[in-house]
C-alpha cells in the first residue's frame, strides 16, 4: 500500500479538521433552533430606553441603547432588558412591542424573535488557524522542495 507523502497528509489532515468543525457546527445550529422552538410570543410595552456612548468623543466610539420592558404571561407580569449596539433605536417609552419568551421559563424573553446568532460558527473559529498552519506548512515544504530540485538539477 502506497503510503502518502507529508503534504499529502497535511491536506488530509486539514480536511479532516474542516468536515469536523462543519459537523459541530450544523449540530450547534440544530441544538439553537431546538432550544428558541418552543419559544412564544407575548405583547409587551417599552418601560425605558437608555442611550449611552462607550468610548468617549473619539472616533472609535460606539452607540448604544437598552431597552427595558414589561411583559405579562398568565396573569403575572414581568420585567426584562436586551442591550444593542447602534446608532439608535426606534423605541421609546410606552411604545407596544412583540416580546419573545420561553414557555417554560417565563423570566427568560427577547426583545426580537432568538435565533441561533453566531454560536454556530465558533468552531470554524478555531478550526480556520488550525487548517491555515496546516496548509501554510506543506505549502513551504512544497517550495523548498522545489528550490532544492532547481538548485540540484541547475549545478
């Protein structure tokens, strides 16, 4: 059996490294859309919105605004707040609103329908330095190897 050679088996190796990431990913991304399924609807109305700015006057710095809100779900009333980056928001107090919230923990809601969002994609995260070393490497093995035939085959 012909074995194979080492940049062979980096790509290999990176390739395994990619479909595993991908893997965990869409498993993530299942387990997220499991966990926001049951997740209902309530009418809610904004207590308070917040405007700040992080980062004093300078050029770097980001808006933001968070909004308070209450919500009532069988008769008992609750209070939640979500925090956004921004130039502002269109809310202000008293305004009605669609609240989401999770059936079985009524504490828990969203100000906007919860979706998977980014969890998904950390494992590419990782994974993406990982494949480049990986890569990269055979890529300079490859070019020394090159040189050094020119180099004998020249002299």
């Amino acid at each position: 059996m012909k074995r194979l050679s080492k940049a062979s088996q980096k790509r290999w190796a990176a390739l395994t490294v990619v479909i595993f990431a991908v893997a965990i990913s869409i498993c993530i991304y299942i387990a997220r859309l499991q966990q926001y399924a049951d997740w209902q609807m309530a009418n809610g109305v904004v207590l308070q919105v917040e405007r700040y700015t992080t980062g004093g006057k300078s050029p770097g710095s980001k808006r933001h605004h968070r909004i308070d809100y209450a919500y009532t779900i069988s008769g008992v009333e609750y209070t939640a707040s979500d925090s956004y980056a921004g130039y502002d928001s269109a809310f202000a107090a008293g305004d009605r609103v669609e609240i989401w919230y999770d059936p079985g923990k009524p504490t828990q809601a969203s100000f906007h329908k919860p979706h998977p969002g980014l969890d998904p994609y950390v494992p590419c995260f990782f994974a993406a330095p990982l494949v480049l070393g990986l890569l990269g490497r055979g890529c300079k093995t490859a070019q020394r190897k090159r040189r050094t035939r020119r180099k004998g085959s020249s002299a």
